[in-house]
C-alpha cells in the first residue's frame, strides 16, 4: 500500500477523484455530500496557505543564506568570492525549482477546491 503525501496525492489526482465520487457517490445523503464537500473546500484552502507559507520559508532561507556567503567573502580574495556567488547561484535555482514546485502544487489545488466548490453548490441547490 503506497503511502500518501500531499504531493503524491496532488501527482495522482487523488484529491480529484475524492472530490469526483464525493460529487456523484449516490449512497451519500444531501446532507452528508454537503458536509464532506465543505470539508474538501477547508482542507484546499489549509493546504494552500500551508504551500504559500513553505515557499516563504524557502525564500527566508535563501535571503538568510545568500546573505551570510556575501558577508563572509566581503574581505576574501576574489576568486573565493566568485567561488561564492557562483554558490549563491546555485542556492537561487534550487529555491527557484522549490518555489516553482510548489506553485504547481497551489494551482492544483485551487483546481481542486473550485471543483470542490461547485458540487457544493450543487449539493445546497439540489431538491
């Protein structure tokens, strides 16, 4: 049994397929689909503030460790210093890469909760 993470479900459409057969599962009540959609809405919109937190912090981090190579190589010969910038950029596409990551990750889920608030919706709006 694989073991889900919220980038493997995301990778998987699972989150997507919940929400599908929550939408259309015919044993579900109103009242129960209603509840279960405002859920997946709340837990879209937790895990995006949780990616948008997680790329601040990786930003943070770069800013913080950037910083500190530029302030040691201040006084350093100048092929340290390059030595160093050429680190800088490599940190920068890393976090760069992280960032994009979880971009896509956000995307996803907006997706997903947009999805997750239409069968709501329709959940409220049916007979």
């Amino acid at each position: 049994m694989s073991r889900f993470t919220p980038s493997n479900i995301l990778q998987e459409n699972s989150l997507s397929l919940v929400i599908y057969f929550t939408r259309t599962s015919p044993k579900l009540s109103r009242q129960a689909r209603i509840e279960a959609l405002q859920g997946l809405v709340d837990a879209c919109s937790r895990a995006i503030e949780c990616c948008l937190d997680a790329a601040l912090a990786v930003i943070d981090e770069e800013d913080k460790y950037c910083d500190n190579l530029i302030d040691i190589g201040a006084d350093l010969p100048a092929d340290v210093r390059r030595t160093l910038a050429q680190m800088t950029d490599i940190v920068g596409r890393h976090s760069r890469d992280e960032v994009e990551a979880i971009r896509r990750d956000v995307r996803t889920l907006k997706d997903c909760r947009i999805e997750a608030e239409q069968g709501l919706a329709e959940a409220r709006h049916a007979a």
